[in-house]
C-alpha cells in the first residue's frame, strides 16, 4: 500500500521536472554559455601618428662667430658673456699702432708717387717739344738721321716714365685703401641684435686673423628668442621625417615639460660615427622650437629660458 501511494506522487513529481527541462533549455534558461557585452562604435576616419625619437641638442636658430681680419693685441673689450648687444655696437678693439704706421707710410708713398709722376710729365713735355723740333728739321734736311732717332728715343722714354708713373700712383693709392681697411678692421662691431652666447677671449690677449681665411674665434653673437633642436636622426628613420612635421620636445632642464616644435631642416648627406665594424649612420635634422609653447615659462620672469647646449630628446 504505501508502496503505490509513493508512486503516485513520485511519477506526477518526475513528470513535471521533465516538462519544466524542456520548456527552460527552449527558453535558454540553461544550458547555454552566458553572454558577453560587446561595445559597438560606428566606423569614423581617424590620425594616427608615427613617433620617431631622436637625441640632439639645443641650439640658437641663428649664431654668427666673430674672428678678426686683423691681427694684434686686444686693447679693449667692452662685452661679457651673456650681454645683450645691438647690431653695429663695439665689440673689441684691436691695438691699431702697426696700422696706423702702415697708413702713415702708404700717403708718404701716394706723395712721392704723385711728385714722381709730376716730374715725369714736366720731362714728357719737354722730350715732346724737343722731337716735334727736330722732326721739323730732319724733313728739312737740316739735321741727320741719327739726332732725329736719338729725339725720337727720348720722346718715347718720356712717355713710358709717364705711364710708370702713373702705375705707381694708382699702386700707392691701392695700397693706402688696403692700409685704411685694416685699421678700421681694428674695431669690430656686433653683426646683429642679440646675445653674446660665447666670449672666448680676453683682455690683452692675441689673436690672428687674415682676409683669406677665418681667423681666431672670439666670441659668437646669438639670438636667444628663436631657438631649435638639433637632432640625429637614424638612417631607418629619415624617410619618414618630412619638412613641417610637428614634434614634441623634452628638455633635460625641464622635467615633466613639453614644447614644441617644427622640422624645419633635414641634412642631405648622412653622418657617420663609430669604427668600420660598429658604424652608426645619423641625419642632422633641425627643429624649432616654437616660442609660444614655453610663454609661461618667460612670463615667469626667465627672459631665454632655453640655454644652448641643453640635452633634449
């Protein structure tokens, strides 16, 4: 008896649980992986950008090396390192003793010179009336052959005097403009408004310097308000550097500071450092920094607060 009765509930019980598992894995209640949000975006054109990174320095946009086309002593030297200067103002003076003398001695020449000439034409005119009066006589028959080519010879020796003469008036004058030069070249003057970035001499001091080639480097006038990054860039990266390019700039001075810059030069010819085995093959690239991007860095009180020489990446 209690064996039926428990089958009567059991079979209804398990009749149910079957109904209910079939309706459930139908439904998806069960039996199923469970699902996975996805984020949907739609498709939009977007930048991307390529970072090429380089090591380099920085340097003014614009510098001029100042060297003497004279030699001598320095006598006066009216600037220090990092003095703001104006352009024509005095720099250095070189001791103008010898230039002077050099001067003094080219207008002795020019006068002598002149005087010479003047003497040579007195002698010309003479030779001259001389030869036209014996020319006369010679067509005349009344002298010989031989006094008439003796005139002629004097007449042409006067001339050439003349003409020598000449030459060294113009040589002496030559050489007086050559003599005035050198000693206004014992004043040099600051090319530019700027910065003296470099002072590499000092009062009392020696240089050399000539009119042929560059002589003792002295100081270098820089303008500090636009300055760039002077960069080597690997030979597997320079095709992909383009005039105009954008770039950020970290300054070893200014951590956790960005500026910015432009690519405004890229070398033609590539550099090469290292041994033959271990040979590194580098591009110069030029950037400028553009002076905005460190505006409140000068608004701080730092009139030029990128410096040359500075390490930047």
């Amino acid at each position: 008896m209690k064996n039926t009765r428990l089958l009567k509930i059991l079979v209804p019980a398990v009749v149910v649980l079957i109904a209910f598992a079939i309706i459930g894995q139908k439904a998806g209640w069960f039996g199923k992986a469970a699902a996975v949000k996805v984020a949907v975006e739609n498709a939009q054109k977007r930048t991307i950008t390529e970072t090429i990174t380089a090591n380099g320095k920085i340097q003014p946009e614009k510098e001029v090396k100042i060297t003497p086309d004279v030699s001598g002593e320095i006598v006066e030297l009216t600037v220090k390192e990092g003095d703001h200067v104006e352009k024509g103002q005095l720099l250095i003076r070189i001791k103008p003793d010898v230039y002077i003398s050099q001067k003094d001695r080219s207008m002795a020449a020019i006068s002598s010179a002149r005087a010479r000439l003047a003497q040579a034409e007195a002698q010309f005119i003479q030779a001259e009336l001389s030869f036209n009066r014996t020319k006369q006589l010679y067509s005349e028959e009344t002298i010989s052959k031989s006094e008439y080519e003796q005139a002629e010879a004097s007449y042409s020796v006067a001339k050439a005097e003349v003409d020598a003469a000449k030459f060294s008036v113009v040589s002496a004058e030559a050489s007086l403009k050559e003599a005035n030069e050198n000693l206004v070249k014992t004043s040099i003057y600051a090319p530019m408004t700027g910065t003296v970035s470099m002072l590499l001499v000092e009062l009392g001091e020696r240089v050399a310097g000539t009119g042929m080639m560059a002589g003792t480097e002295m100081l270098r006038v820089a303008d500090l308000s636009r300055m760039e990054a002077q960069v080597e860039v690997n030979e597997n990266d320079i095709p992909r550097v383009k005039l105009g390019d954008t770039a950020t700039i970290e300054v070893d001075a200014y951590v956790d500071y960005k500026f910015k810059g432009v690519v405004t030069e890229i070398a033609n010819s590539a550099k090469t450092t290292g041994v033959s085995a271990d040979q590194v093959t580098n591009f110069d690239v030029k950037i400028l920094v553009l002076p905005e991007s460190y505006k409140d860095l000068t608004d701080k009180g730092t009139v030029h607060p990128l410096r040359p020489g500075m390490s930047a990446t």
